[in-house]
C-alpha cells in the first residue's frame, strides 16, 4: 500500500534524494542570467586587453553555459518529479560539472588577468568578478553542499595564485583576504546545509502528517483522492472497495474506545497484506475504509484472496465496474 513513514529520514530516502536534486535545477533562469552576465564580464575584459587567452576564456564559458542550459532543460522533460536515485544522481553529476567548470573558468580569467596585465582595466574586471562570484556562490547549492566547497576552493585557489605570481603588495593583501573568504565560506556552507535540511525535512513531515490517519497508520481522505486523481491522470482503471466493520458501535459501547481503536488498528494491518505498494488503503472516518486497487492489479488482488480472476462471474463484474 501507499507508505505514509511518520519519522522521514533522508539518508536512504529517494524522495528525499530527489528534492535535494530538483532544489540545484530550481532557478535556472538566474543560473543562465549569471552565467551571460560573466561572459559579458569576461568579453569587456578581451576587447580592453586584446589578450587571446582571455577570448578563449570566453568561449570556453558560453559552451558551459549552453550545457548548463541544456542540463536544465533536459532535467525538466526527465527527470522533475521523478525518485528514481539512479537518474537524479546523473542529473547530480551534470550540476556539479557545469558548477565546478564555471569556478575554474573563472578562478583562471581573474589569475591570468592580474598576472599579465597589472593594474589594468583587465585585471580590475578579473578581480571584480571574482570577488563577486565567491560572494554570489557562498549561499548557494544548499542542498548539496560539497559542490559549493569545491567550487570556492577551484575558483579561490586558482585566483590566489595568480595574485601571488603577480608579485604585487596589492594583489598579495586581495589573495590574503581571498584565503580568509574561502576557510570562513568552507565552514558556514555545512551550517546552512544543515538549517535546510531542518526545513525541508520539517515541511516532509508536516505533509505527511496531512495525509495520514493518526489511529491507523492508513492514508486519509485526502491521500485517496490525491492517488485516485493521479490515477484518472494517467488514465490507468481502478477499482475502489469500500469495507465497514460490522457491530463496531456495540464495540465502542461495551468495551470502550480504547479496544475500538485496537480493533480499528488490527483490522487496518489486516486489510493491508491483501495489497501491494502500487494500491492504496485509507480510512475515510469511523470505522469506514476504502482500498483503491489500480485494474493492472486487481487480477493478482483476487488470486491472493483466493477468487479465479478467470471465473466468468468475476470477470462481467470487472467489465462493468471499469465500463
């Protein structure tokens, strides 16, 4: 039946997993945005400096960017919505390429623009940009936060150099406090990992309270309907049962509520073995509840209850119930 866990947890959690993969492709128009606008950066900086090095940087970024476009566009039509560990850690990979080539492009753009042209309008866009890009990539990527660690220590370590190559007291006091930047955002990035994980796994819960019954550990009203409509959606057949516990007012009288609830409980576990992950049983109020049973599964739902799904009796019921 539709697992509803009270306690989630996202070490093994593929649902989990995915939410952490979707949040990377979750602002690809800013991610492109950025990514035109260091172009333009790094294009100003060629046209003022006429160096070939730094065209090459360039074109080197817009094929980065054109793949991070196509990750982006590629993750909506695959795999958006979809658990599947296997495809969201390709999908993963894809982010930290993208991410981790644009770190070193730029770590290179601003290391080679003060190495060899020094106070120059070239290096003064180089060190802009990076400065900007290690203050605009600290907060990001929150729920995967090795990609951000590495991509400050590529950008931080590469422009670092640079600068002390350079061989000038200015660039030398940047690169200090450069280092400082990285060793500070290395520490901070798991802090605020870890207050998203917080919340992410607070609002999991929080909806899966929504749609679970407290008493029974089934589904409620509004899973049912939720899983009935993706059902229609996909246009997959389904038939719904609805099961009542016979004298179960009399229970509650003689023997009061608290052996009701057990009774409810049991009943509950019971109805559940008939079922397999692919239907689901929910508890609609009292001692009513409904299991919803997709068409592909009713057959093996039958044999397991010990009914021929072949017998001509059942099968004209069938035909009338999903006409």
């Amino acid at each position: 039946t539709v697992a509803i866990p009270m306690n989630p947890s996202h070490g093994n959690d593929d649902s989990f997993y995915a939410s952490m993969i979707e949040a990377l492709y979750g602002t690809p128009s800013a991610v492109i945005l950025g990514m035109m606008i260091i172009n333009g950066i790094i294009l100003s900086a060629y046209f003022l400096s006429g160096a070939p090095i730094i065209l090459g940087l360039a074109c080197l970024l817009f094929v980065i960017n054109g793949f991070r476009w196509f990750s982006h566009r590629l993750y909506d039509q695959k795999a958006r919505g979809l658990k599947d560990r296997a495809v969201q850690r390709q999908f993963e990979r894809m982010a930290l390429l993208g991410a981790w080539s644009t770190a070193a492009t730029v770590g290179l753009f601003g290391a080679y623009s003060v190495f060899a042209h020094p106070y120059q309008a070239a290096s003064i866009l180089g060190v802009a940009q990076n400065m900007r890009y290690l203050g605009g990539v600290s907060g990001r990527n929150a729920s995967r936060p090795y990609i951000t660690q590495i991509q400050m220590a590529l950008v931080s370590i590469t422009f670092i150099f640079g600068l002390i190559f350079s061989g000038e007291l200015a660039y030398l006091l940047i690169g200090i406090a450069v280092g400082f930047t990285l060793l500070a955002t290395l520490s901070s990035v798991r802090s605020i990992h870890e207050v998203y994980v917080s919340r992410l796994q607070t609002m999991r819960k929080l909806e899966m309270l929504a749609k679970r019954d407290a008493l029974t550990g089934l589904a409620n009203r509004y899973a049912l309907m939720e899983q009935m409509e993706k059902w229609h959606s996909a246009d997959k057949p389904f038939l719904l049962i609805s099961i009542d516990l016979d004298n179960f007012k009399h229970v509650n009288d003689m023997f009061g509520h608290t052996m009701g609830d057990d009774l409810l409980r049991e009943a509950a576990q019971r109805i559940t073995r008939h079922y397999t992950d692919d239907d689901v049983v929910a508890r609609v109020g009292g001692d009513i509840i409904l299991a919803g049973d997709v068409m592909s599964s009713v057959n093996s739902t039958l044999a397991r209850n010990g009914f021929d799904p072949k017998d001509p009796a059942l099968a004209e019921q069938k035909e009338q119930y999903f006409q």
